[in-house]
C-alpha cells in the first residue's frame, strides 16, 4: 500500500516520520519530497461509512505484542508529540489496546494491538475521555484536541 500525505514543513515531517519509523531515514529525500520503501510495518486499510466526512480519518499501525505497541508509544514519544493512551478499548468491531497521536500537519495516527473480536462497531469516547482529547466517533476518540481528520 502507498500513503501519501502533503506536508507543511518538509523538515518537521521527515523529523516526526524517522521517529515513527524507528530511526528509518528516507530511501528518497528530495527538497521537497521524502520517500520510505519499509517492508514492516505491514498494512492493514479499513473503509467504513458511520456518517463522518469522507476522507482520511486516520493512519494506523497495527502491532502484535505489548512490546511492540510500547516501542510504538515510544516512537510516537520521540518525535516529542502529545500522545494519548487506550486500554481494552472496543472499536471497529475489536477490543484493542491503543495509542494516538498527531503528526505536525494535524493528521491523526494510531498504535494498536488487537485483543479479541468485538459485536458491536465502538463505544462512545464520553465517558472515559482524558482531559484534552476530543469528543469524536469510536476510532478517533482518543486523538489529542487540535487534531485535523483530513
């Protein structure tokens, strides 16, 4: 799969981005441009119509273990963003463990680790929001106050 996200600062971007990637510099970097060709982390795309806009709602990377999802914390922590944490939390139909943030352009990202299958689409965020962190559908209940959907 191929993401491509258009950025304001270049430099701010490819900082948060190497963070996020463990240390992974740019297989292509350009004035302009940056480019990573990673084999992990893999893919998993989701579609969904639940009556928000249209677009890109959130990129996420999926993980398989607790260490993996706490070096992802980390990594999001690295890139020196606010971060926000989710545990047994129900959302796309799954009981997961999570943490969001934000990249410098606004674009909500998520680390997650699947626990079980889940019967129903997602909680509300209401009732167990952490202060600063928006009121939003199921999956972007835990992005940081400020966040763009794109």
């Amino acid at each position: 799969m191929h993401i491509h996200v258009a950025v304001e600062d270049l430099e701010a971007s490819t900082r948060f981005y190497v963070a996020m990637f463990g240390g992974a510099e740019p297989t292509v970097s350009k004035s302009d441009y940056c480019k990573w060709e990673l084999s992990d982390p893999k893919v998993n795309f989701a579609i969904s119509q639940r009556g928000v806009r249209p677009g890109i709602d959130h990129l996420g990377i999926q993980v398989e273990s607790d260490e993996e999802l706490t070096e992802m914390r980390s990594r999001f922590a690295n890139a020196e963003v606010p971060v926000t944490d989710q545990t047994a939390t129900t959302c796309c139909y799954a009981k997961s463990d999570k943490t969001w943030t934000v990249d410098p352009q606004g674009v909500a990202w998520e680390t997650f680790r699947t626990l079980d299958h889940a019967s129903i689409y997602g909680e509300s965020r209401d009732r167990s929001r952490a202060p600063g962190v928006s009121p939003v559908a199921c999956c972007a209940g835990a992005i940081p106050t400020g966040a763009v959907h794109a």
